[in-house]
C-alpha cells in the first residue's frame, strides 16, 4: 500500500505561496526561473549574433519543458547523449533531436529504430565505426525510412569519434552509399577543451582544433560530398568558436545553470559569459553539536563528487565552507565567530559539476525571487 | 505519448532465457542473488553465533525485497537513513523501520508523523537536540500514540548525535518524561571507524570506544533508566563490536554486495568478512577507435565517484582499468598485448562505493549464474 505522496515530491502543496523558497521539505533541487530565463535568452542571442545555430545539449537538465524553452527561444533542436534522453525528448515533442554517442549494442539498435519510427520531428544519431554504421543500415532499411546520421570526430578527445581524416571521409562516404542512411554532416566536440582554465589558451586550442577540422571539411566538400551539419562546442568555448566559422550549430549545455567550476571560471574574468547561476540545492541544519560546524541534511546522494565541493550561498554565514559528510549528509564550516545557524535552518549551496547533480534528483523546484511557482520532473533522470 | 518501457526498463523481456546476463541492454545494475543470498545468511549466522540481533540498513539497497530477505534470516527490523526510505520500508510492510539521522525540519516531522500514524509494525527514530525532542513530543502527542525514540551519541565521528555524557542523559530522561514519546535506547555508530585499513587498529579504537560506551550505560542504568536497544556497527567493524558485549543490535549495511573498498581489505586479509562480491555494473563497449583502450557506456551518472575507480570484472582483458571518460562513459585500458575487446562487447565492473552507486539506478537485475532471473526496483531511490 503506497500513500506517500508520488510525482512532485512533498513540496507540491508550497506551490504559489509566498516565502515558500525557504520552507521547502529539503534537500531540495532548485531552479531559478529568472536566471534560467536570462541565461536561455542570453545564449540565444549571442548565437543569433554570431550566426550560428543552437541545438543544446539536454544532458545537463534532461528535461522536457526546459529544451521546449530553449526550442521556443530559437534552439534548432536537442542534443542527448544516451538514447534514453532521446526517449524523453521525442516522447515529449521535441524536434531535431540528435543523439551525441553511438548506440552500438543489438538491444539499443532495436530501441533507436522504435524511437526512429515514432520520431515525426526529426531524429539523428552520431557513427564513429564502419560496423555500427552497417547495423544502423540494415536495421534502418528495414524501418522503412533512412535514419540521419552525423560522422563523430574525435577532435583530440579520444572517448568516441573516428581518430584521423582517412576514416572520417571513409565513414561518410559509407553513409553517403548506405540506402537506409541519410549523411547529415559532422560532429567534432572537444570536451577536453571546455575546463582549460586560461582563456587565452582555450581559445587558440580551440581554434587551433578548427582549422584543422575546416581543412578536412574543405577537403570533403571539394571531393564533391556536402556536409550541411558540423555541430560541436560547449559552454567552455561557446563564444570561442564562432571565431572560426567552422561549425554550423552549438551542443551548448551548461549555461543554462552554471556550476562551481564555471562560475570560478566567470569570477576570475576567464570567461566572458553572460551568465549567471539559476542551480541550487537547499539542505537543512539537522544537528548543532560539534563546534566550528553543523551538519546538514545533503551528502553526496544530493551532489556530484566529481569537481569541486558545493559552496554554501543564501542563508549560509559568509566564509562558510561546505564538506561531504556521507551518503546523506554534509559539513557546514563556519568562519570564527561567525552566527551558527540553528537546528532547522535552511541555507542553499550552488552546485558542483550540474549534469550529475540533477540526475541525483527526480524534480525540479522552480522559485521566482521567494515563490516556489511550479515542480517539474528532471524526466530523463537514470535513463540510458 | 510515452510508449518508452517503464518500470523494470529494457531488459524485461530477457528474464528467465539462459545467457541473457550476456546480453542485456548496458548499463545494468546486476546483483548475483547466488552470493547475495550467501551475504545475508552468513551476516544472520554470524550474528547467532555472536548473541548479538541484526537490523540491516537499508541505505545500501534501498530495496523492499532485500530488506525482506534480511528479515526472512533473522533480523529484527531494517535502518533507514532518510524519511523517504522509511516511507518506501514501512509501506512495505516491513518491521521494525529505524531511522538513524535526526528528522527536524517541520515539513519532516509532519511527515514523520503521518508514517508513524501508519506505521503497525514498528517505527523508531533517532534524537540529539532538545529542541527536535520537544518538537517531536508535541507532534506524537497529536497524533495519539507515543513514539519511539533512540538517542543518538556522536561516538567521535562527529556527524549527529550527542557530544558528551551529560547530553546524552538530559536527552534520556526528557525522553522518558515526554508524553508523546517512548525511550528505547541509544544509538552509537562509528562511521569514521569503519575503514580504517590496519584491523589491528580498527579493532583498538572499537573496543575503545565501546568500552567509553559501555560507562555511560552503566551508569545511565545504575541511575534507573533501563536501555533496551544499543544500536550501531557497521560491515568494517560488525566482528569486532560484540566481543565487548555493549550494541544489543548491529547496523550493518554494505555486506550484502561488497564494494571495491570492502573487498580490497578482504583480500589483503585485514577483514574476517566472509562475504563475497554480489553487485555489478555492466557496461558494452560502445567506441574502439583510439590505441590502448576502448570506451564503454558507464560512466560518472552509473558509478559513484566518491572513492575508488569500478573494478574490472567478467568479460574485462586480466589487468585492464577503468577511468572515468565523462557522464556516460567509461574508459577501459588495456594492458600490453591485451585483446582488444571487439565493439559492443559486454563486460562487468565490480563497484565503487556501492550505497551511492546504486543510488544512480532504477533497478536491479537479479542473475543466478548466466541467467537474469528478475528485476526489482530500487524503491527508495532518490528519496529524502
């Protein structure tokens, strides 16, 4: 017998009232709906202004009314990177969606053509091996319409993608032939490259990675082979590779809510990005002990553990620090003499690395300035 | 329109066809019920052996069917760390439901409150401040029926719980005065205890601090306050905690899968554990482009990034690694002269920290040998 309440969580009855940002039931993932607006809107504009095309990247919210904000704001379509987020982002309309690694195995084979079958609004999948490519073949011609396929570079990355430019044009001159494949072009994403911490030297890497992609892109068309699609980039190099004139649209995906280390990034003047945080998680004071510190009721089920520790933002003392404290708990230090927030307080952390973080949650708290407005599911959380 | 597979996910149709643990769409949480099963029974044995009850904690499997194993051997009840696991056990129709982490913020008391009213079969919670006692108090008095209350002392980890003795006998005699509650005993775990690698030491400081444990108790009861219930233990220490005759009841959590850090102090010997590795990450290999590794589709949102990297398992080239690559994939490298495995492989990984990790998934896949056999849901996953 289930009664706990499924769905939005326990804070579904706070929606619309006023205050109600600092009386959720914690830990609590929560979305600045001003922020993200801003921050949509900002990306928008610079690709408008740089000429170049969106299709962001919906590994970071792998939400379906989020990638209908950034459709809305001009965005081409929807990057996924697993075919479970396809799943999502085809069954909750989205058109243009493009699947950024292969899907490789028989049992994702067989899924992608049911999802392929159903996708009325478009659908795309990366190939970086002649033996994926024929299974994608086969498989597509028997659904009976050809399945748009991009050839995945490495571009220096090394974790999929073809490694050199005999492959690249072997591998597109392979979906060109294939019946049940349609070529759409090339996508080359230099994940390695988004974190360089100085700007100056992400930005002639970037470039540096570009020209040598335009010389093969310029060799490809001039063998006679169009590539309508070259889509790569992320929020690390957003305004970067523009520059070049080489990718036709943008994977972009962390802008919408910026984490710790983009926001160092910003801070320190690295990073021109108009953008600022719209990411946060509330955790309450659970215990008030020890001295120098309390304990706090979000631990590293509620946060990523791969980047920087979480840092403490409204309704911690200023100079706190936040620490892990185990599975569900975490160490708020406080400065000396700083107030120690009591037994129940709640205080709010920006996040660390923001993709694994909201896949650690099952909603979304969207607040305007002190309101929680609305509760949405994070829809593709878990799925492969 | 979702016509994705819900519930038990993609590899519902594979269970009870031989060699499907071979073929199933990756990733995959794997639990080998064969060993799981032998994990549970020699726990429950050991603990006859050692006079001392088991209520297993549930924040490792998160799992109304494990739990109910654990109770089927023996236990007396099942820990939970969180509200929302409690909530998942009880409606589960589990006995004997503790929580070990203070509930405090008054959304979660009111919470509390409405499991405890449903609660037939048992349900306790820890308290370490007379503000949430009190509070609690008011609450159960509300609700008609007194509940139980532990009070939790620190034990030096520091995390919740009591400082010192003079607290934690405030705490026990305003629970005993308090209308709305019932005094059960004291909690004491040692969480920084547990992996400490030299046994020899691990040893010296449990028996140390149960010894400072075991003085208070006694002088808790020599001032008339009877204490039925000391909980605590964990996996790295639940052999070493009864030699000194204090817990009445151990905690323990991780035996049931051991992780890579558990195992690794198996197999240098410094844990008597005769327990063996249940749980599993399986992960295809989804790129074999670049020289001396291939890429696999497991990464930082399948894995917990906490502590040690998965472990190559089955299916893995004998001295092969694995790194993370990204949220989505792995990278497994080879040694020298290794075979390359061939694109789409599956291969397994034994876990990093197993309580995280399988907080990254919907469900378990059940295998007996070759075979999957059932999947089950993670029920409390994600809940708070």
């Amino acid at each position: 017998m289930m009664r706990r309440m499924a769905g939005l969580g326990p804070n579904e009855a706070l929606i619309g009232r006023a205050g109600s940002r600092s009386a959720l039931d914690t830990p609590a993932l929560i979305v600045d709906l001003d922020a993200l607006e801003r921050n949509i809107a900002a990306m928008a504009a610079a690709a408008r202004a740089a000429g170049v095309a969106l299709r962001p990247h919906a590994k970071t919210h792998k939400s379906v009314r989020i990638a209908g904000m950034q459709v809305a704001a001009g965005a081409l379509g929807i990057c996924c990177a697993t075919l479970g987020e396809a799943e999502a982002m085809v069954d909750g309309g989205l058109p243009g969606v493009h699947i950024t690694s292969p899907v490789v195995t028989p049992p994702k084979v067989a899924r992608l053509m049911a999802l392929h079958r159903r996708a009325e609004r478009g659908l795309s999948v990366v190939v970086d091996h002649p033996e994926n490519l024929a299974a994608l073949d086969r498989a597509a011609g028997a659904a009976g319409r050809p399945l748009a396929v991009l050839v995945d570079f490495s571009a220096g990355h090394g974790r999929t993608g073809c490694a050199d430019e005999a492959e690249l044009v072997r591998l597109a001159r392979a979906a060109i032939a294939a019946e049940g494949l349609e070529f759409r072009g090339i996508q080359s994403y230099s994940g390695n490259l988004q974190h360089i911490a100085r700007r100056a030297e992400r930005r002639a890497r970037t470039l540096a990675e570009l020209e040598r992609l335009g010389g093969m892109l310029r060799r490809l068309r001039d063998s006679g082979i169009a590539v309508p699609i070259v889509s790569g980039a992320g929020t690390g190099t957003f305004d970067l590779d523009p520059e070049a004139r080489i990718l036709t649209e943008l994977q972009v995906g962390s802008y919408i809510f910026m984490d710790v280390d983009y926001l160092r990034a910003l801070k320190d003047g690295r990073n021109a990005a108009p953008f600022e945080t719209a990411l946060f998680v509330a955790t309450s004071v659970v215990s008030v002990n020890a001295p120098g510190y309390v304990t706090c009721d979000a631990g590293l089920k509620c946060f990523a553990t791969d980047g920087p520790a979480p840092e403490p933002a409204a309704g911690a003392p200023p100079g706190s620090r936040y620490e892990f404290f185990g599975d569900e708990h975490g160490k708020l230090i406080l400065p000396p003499g700083a107030p120690r927030p009591p037994l129940g307080a709640i205080l709010e952390c920006v996040t660390p690395h923001c993709d694994p973080t909201v896949n650690l949650h099952d909603v979304y708290h969207l607040v305007r300035g002190d309101t929680l407005v609305d509760i949405w599911p994070v829809d593709a959380r878990g799925k492969r």
